[in-house]
C-alpha cells in the first residue's frame, strides 16, 4: 500500500454493514488543476472520512481540505484559495457492475476520485479581490495600486497627419 491516496480495507471487505472512520494526509505526488491555478506537486492534502461496507462495494464519503496557489487573472498577483469539498462514492468490487471506481484487492486508490472532485471546484477565473481592476492595457501598472492612473489619449494613427497641420499652422501664427 505505498501508494500516497491508498486506504487498506482488508477489516471491511466483503462484510456489508461495517463502518470506518478514516483520515488521510497525502502529500501530492503529481500537481493538479487549470491553467491559473491548482494543486501543486509537493502540496499537503487532508482527506477525512469515512468507508462503509455494502453488498457492492464500499462507499466513500469524505472531505478534502488544502490550499491552491494561483494567480489573479485580471491583475496576475499571486492568490490561494482554500480547497473545501466533500465527496461520496462507491468504490465497487470488482465484476459487480461498472462503476467509474474499482475496489483494487484490499484497497481504495482515492487518487483519482479526489482529482475529479477537486478539480472543478477550483474557480476558473481566480481574482485577488471582486473589485480587482487588473491591469492598464497602455503601460502594465496595476490598477488597484494606482488610483486615478490616467494616460493622456492616443491619437489615432490614421489622424497623425492632420495633427502635424494643426502643429505647423499653430507655428505660423503672430504672438
């Protein structure tokens, strides 16, 4: 059982009715998420639950606590959001019927179930704040750290021309 999502059930298999309370700390071996924020290799997960026997299999109910670092998408500062979900499953044994997890000899293999759980609970667009402003398209800054930050207004190349009139006729006049 060296596998790090890996709960022996060898005291609950096949014998419908037992329960167990379990709590597992895993220290993720392969990070996980989207493409702005996740699960990073090397990250501590808590898994706390319980397993009960049934005729089937065993079901699963549990939750997952940790952290996911990530960045704001309107401003791109570091964020971490807190992971929170619960999840329940059946875990059935095998050539009982097909069900997406699989009792494995005498243990559960949570790996996958906390990835499908997980996953799309993480915010798909992460901000540092609701009222996050982002980023100044002309110069980069940041806006919430720059109230009031103004540039003067582009001209439009198309119109350079007709400035470069209004400059030499404003030359040409008399003081």
């Amino acid at each position: 059982m060296s596998a790090p999502y890996a709960l022996s059930i060898r005291d609950l298999a096949r014998r419908a009715g037992e329960t167990k309370e379990f709590s597992l700390s895993v220290r993720v071996p392969e990070g996980f998420g989207n493409a702005v924020i996740g699960i990073p290799a090397g990250a501590e997960l808590a898994i706390d639950g319980r397993l009960e026997s049934l005729h089937d299999g065993i079901l699963v109910t549990a939750r997952v606590d940790g952290e996911a670092p990530g960045e704001c998408v309107r401003c791109l500062i570091p964020v971490t959001e807190p992971v929170e979900v619960d999840f329940q499953e059946l875990f059935a044994y095998p050539g009982t019927s097909d069900f997406d997890y699989q009792v494995q000899g005498d243990t559960l293999d949570l790996e996958q179930v906390v990835r499908d759980t997980v996953v799309p609970a993480l915010p798909f667009q992460p901000v540092c704040q609701e009222d996050c402003e982002g980023l100044c398209p002309v110069c980069g800054v940041r806006l919430l750290d720059h109230p009031g930050h103004e540039h003067e207004a582009a001209v439009d190349p198309r119109w350079s021309a007709l400035a470069d009139l209004v400059q030499e006729s404003d030359e040409k006049l008399p003081e």
